[in-house]
C-alpha cells in the first residue's frame, strides 16, 4: 500500500518551522537592553544606597555636628537656641532637648521634639529647625492667661493655690516671676474637664465684655455655675454680691447701680442681691423685693 506523504518530508517546510520557532534579531537585540539598562539600573541604586551610607556616617560621626554640651556652659548650650519664652520655664524646654546635647544635630528627630514642646503647660505653638552644622532654633508661641483662679486648699498643704488660665481652660502656673493685672475667677476645678473650664472662662469673659467700664470695680467672679455669674462688687468701702444669671449683663448692673442709694437707705446692712430678673432686684433674705 503507497503511503500518504507528510509534511515532514517537505525539507522547506521544516526549515521553515524551526526558523520560526527561533527569537528574532530585533528581540535578542531588545531583551538585551533590557537586561543591560537593568544592570545599571542596579548599579546605580547600589552607588547611590553606598553613598547615602557613607554621607549619613559623616553627619553622624563627624564632630562639627555635635550639640554642644550645657554642662560646658554652665547649664544653657550655645547650640540650643529659644525664642518667644516669657513665662514658661527655660529648664523645661532644655529637658525636652536633652538626649540630644552631645550628639548630631543630623539624629534630632524634629518632630517628635515638637510634640514635647507642646505637652508643656504654657507652650500654645512651636517649631523647631535644624541650622546647620550645629544649631537647634526654636520658637515658641505661650498661652495668654486671662484670669486668675483661686483652687481648692492643696491636700498636702491645706492651703489654697492661685494660678492663672487662659481662654481655652488651661491652667498655667508661672515659672518666674510676672505680674498679671486680670480679674479672679472662682468655682472652677483642676480636676474637671478642660472642656468645662473653658465654657466657664468663655461665659466670664462674654460678661465682662459687656459691662465693660461697668466691670472696674468687680474684684471676683464666682463661675460655680455659669449659668448664674455671681460677682463681688466693691462700692462705698463695701463687698456686694451681685447674682448676673446668664445674660442681659449690662443693663442689670446699670439698674442696679442706679438704685443703689436708695438699697443702701433702706437696706443698709444688705450685701447679697439677686439681678437675675430684668428691672427687679431682690435683696437675698429680705421678705421683700427692691424695685
């Protein structure tokens, strides 16, 4: 039987499949660059990684980099340098800064140290930046104390503490010596929420405000609770108590300012009076209102 001829005696044919199956010139050329790019592509990186290496060393070794230790400069470090400092204390701001003394300014971790800074009681804002080669440079925002508080007596004491806080309910406690002329804001706790102090602050100062000249003589407000301002009035050599409540400020002291000598004539050994009451003033304890 004759057998049936297949293609694989066709000597063109399979020539022509194995040429085939053979990658072209254009793709040996482009694999390659590929490989030869790839190449430098990692010598470059590795260049470049044994450079960072040895430049990081140098700014890390190198003595020109060095914070200068406070101890050889009777405690303050010429390389650390602080601007904007009033009340806070300086010590506090050296002690954020003092893993650093000694070694590279390269190792300083900027940010981490201004966190610290703001942690501190009188520090509102800060920023900290490197000066090359050897320089810390500060700057520091304080807060702004707006009333004095009295607080409750000291548990080891038993005496009472005044400090001062600002509009946002912190309470700062000065580190050297200042003199502050703002009014004296009871009834508010350390121990209570700062949220809660700054709503009392806020409420004393939005009274304040209004009376404006009015307020001159007021020497104490009690914020115990804010919605009823209770002040210390002082008029004729006496301390009067005057309940605000919560609004309407102005004009409640304007009447009862205009009503005083005729209080004083009838009452005179009153000293405590409700204003909480457009127009009416109730003498507390008497079994009648003054109009």
């Amino acid at each position: 039987m004759a057998r049936r001829p297949d293609a694989s005696d066709n000597p063109a044919r399979s020539q022509g499949r194995r040429e085939a199956a053979r990658p072209s010139l254009f793709e040996r050329i482009v694999w390659g660059r590929v490989i030869l790019w790839g190449a430098l592509g990692m010598t470059v990186l590795a260049g470049t990684l044994f450079a960072w290496h040895r430049t990081e060393e140098f700014l890390i070794r190198d003595n020109r980099f060095q914070l200068l230790e406070p101890a050889q400069f009777d405690g303050q470090s010429p390389s650390l340098k602080v601007e904007g400092l009033h009340y806070a204390s300086p010590s506090q701001i050296r002690h954020v800064f003092a893993p650093d003394f000694g070694r590279s300014l390269y190792l300083v971790p900027a940010s981490q140290r201004r966190q610290e800074l703001l942690a501190i009681d009188w520090v509102e804002k800060a920023s900290v930046s490197k000066i090359w080669p050897d320089t810390v440079m500060v700057r520091i925002e304080e807060r702004r104390p707006v009333a004095f508080i009295h607080l409750p007596p000291n548990r080891k004491t038993g005496l009472s503490e005044f400090a001062l806080i600002d509009k946002d309910g912190f309470i700062l406690r000065p580190k050297m010596a200042a003199r502050f002329t703002l009014p004296v804001v009871g009834g508010i706790r350390e121990s209570e929420d700062r949220d809660d102090r700054r709503a009392r602050v806020q409420r004393v100062l939005a009274m304040l405000a209004a009376l404006g000249h009015q307020a001159d003589h007021i020497s104490e407000v009690d914020a115990a609770d804010p919605n009823n301002l209770v002040v210390a009035e002082h008029l004729d050599n006496r301390v009067l108590t005057l309940m605000m409540g919560d609004e309407n400020y102005s004009s409640r002291m304007s009447n009862f300012l205009n009503n005083y000598n005729e209080i004083r004539m009838k009452r005179p050994d009153s000293t405590t009076f409700d204003l909480r009451v457009d127009n009416l003033i109730t003498v507390v304890g008497a079994p009648k209102n003054v109009k």
